[in-house]
C-alpha cells in the first residue's frame, strides 16, 4: 500500500464530511490531522489559515487509483468553492488540483 494526502481549509465543515465519506466508500477509511496552510498569495501577500491533512492508504500508484484520487480532489474543490485542492499522489508527486482540470495519465510528473 502507499499513502496519499489531500489538503482542505477547515473553514468549510459540510465538506469536510463529504471528503471524508468520499474517502472511506473509496478506500476503506482516512486520518485527519489539522494543520495550518502558509503561502504567499499572487499580490505577495501572506495567506495563513487552518487546514485539514486526509491520508488515505491506498493500494497501488495504477492509473486507476491516481484518477480516482484526482476526482475526488476536484470534486471537493468545485464543492467547497476553493481555487485548487493541494493533492499528494501516492508516487510522491504533488498538484495543485483546480475544479475544471482534467486528469493526466502521466503518473511520474507533477
């Protein structure tokens, strides 16, 4: 098995349920560990807030696994109105999912 992440603020509770459903029909469970989300923002501007760290184990790195990472992540970014949804694959590679992008099959980069 390897482990993957997704990143939520937990400003948004009603999403937090649903990501956590999603996860446990999808793999069998998750952990949930908050956290706090630091970044500068376009206008260079520092942007702190609380978040929400889901692990979830999942059984391989297939393109199978990794597109059903990917649409969950999207979906709950389109849900909870948030620009992009910090995605850890279980390959190591990392994405800023945004609600409109699609997957790509290319599971090596990010």
């Amino acid at each position: 098995m390897r482990e993957a992440r997704i990143i939520l603020p937990n400003r948004r509770s009603n999403c937090h349920k649903l990501l956590g459903r999603m996860l446990a029909n999808e793999f069998g469970g998750f952990t949930r560990l908050a956290g706090h989300g630091h970044w500068v923002d376009p206008r260079g501007e520092d942007c702190v807030e609380a978040v929400y760290v889901y692990q979830v184990a999942v059984p391989s790195c297939s393109v199978t696994v990794l597109r059903r990472l990917w649409n969950i992540a999207r979906e709950i970014g389109h849900i909870a109105k948030q620009q992009c949804i910090y995605l850890v694959m279980p390959t190591g590679s990392v994405f800023l999912v945004e609600p409109d992008a699609e997957f790509d099959a290319r599971p090596g980069e990010g």
